[in-house]
C-alpha cells in the first residue's frame, strides 16, 4: 500500500501489481496447460474377444438392435414401443437373475444404445452385459474356456 503526503492529508491507494503479476502467470499457466490436457487423451474404442462362442444360455434374455434402430426381444422382431412393457412383464417376475444380454450392430448411433439400455433400466433390469462378435485369429487363453467336440456348446457340422 502506498501512501501519498501531498496535499492536506495522507491518501491511502492500493497497490495492484503484485495482483495483476499473479492473474499473468495464472493466465499463462492455463494457457499452455489446458491445450496438452486436450490432446493428451487418446480412447480407444474397446475390441470384443469372447471366451465363449456363444455366452448366453437357455432362459437369458437378449436385446438385439440392428442397424436401423429395430429391437429384437430373443431374435423376435418387436416394435420399439413396446419394449418397456415387454421388459417389464419378463423382469417383473423375476426375483434374482435380472440380467439382460445386448447385441447391437456395429455401426448403430451410440445414442440408440443409451435409449435401449435407458429403457431396460427403468423396466427393472438391473445389469447389462454387451456381447460382440470374436475378433478374427482370437481365442481364450482362459483354462476350460476351449469348447471341445464333446462339450454342450459345440456345434454339429
């Protein structure tokens, strides 16, 4: 604070500097700081390796969207407004495996996946689980993951 002595009295003025020297360097911090947080992130997208040739079992229920946004309850065409009735009616009666399987198109709107699983959610199912295609020249590393001939899931020529 600087005080004056000119004139009849002392007048008291603040002194702004160290202030404005502060926001200069705030400023130049956010400025050199905030484009390297933007282009230092890089998502990518996750690729579907399944353990399973066929992950969903007898009685789970499964929600296919195609590429035109059409639902398919168990590979059954139904109409996109009754979706929530029909979740519904299928998880209100059940009283502990509230799963539902989701099988969409690749090149489906991310938006239309968020309606569908918006939908689901509020028709009580409780957790969702996406399923993909194998990703070419992949196979499960996990023991006992390998379907045999002789196991349930293999498939007949």
């Amino acid at each position: 604070m600087a005080m004056s002595t000119t004139g009849s009295g002392v007048k008291a003025e603040p002194n702004v500097t160290p202030l404005i020297d502060v926001m200069l360097v705030l400023l130049i911090i956010f400025m050199i700081v905030t484009p390297l947080i933007n282009s230092g992130f890089q998502a990518q997208p996750p690729v579907g390796i399944n353990i399973k040739s066929n992950p969903e079992e007898n009685g789970d229920q499964v929600l296919g969207i195609d590429a035109d946004g059409n639902y398919y309850l168990n590979k059954r065409r139904i109409d996109n407004s009754t979706l929530a009735e029909q979740l519904k009616a299928i998880y209100d009666a059940r009283t502990v495996d509230k799963i539902l399987y989701l099988k969409a198109d690749k090149n489906l709107q991310y938006s239309k996946i968020i309606d569908a699983t918006d939908i689901a959610s509020h028709a009580g199912v409780r957790v969702m689980a996406a399923i993909t295609d194998q990703q070419p020249g992949t196979k499960s590393t996990v023991p006992g993951d390998i379907i045999t001939p002789t196991s349930p899931n293999a498939k007949q020529p």
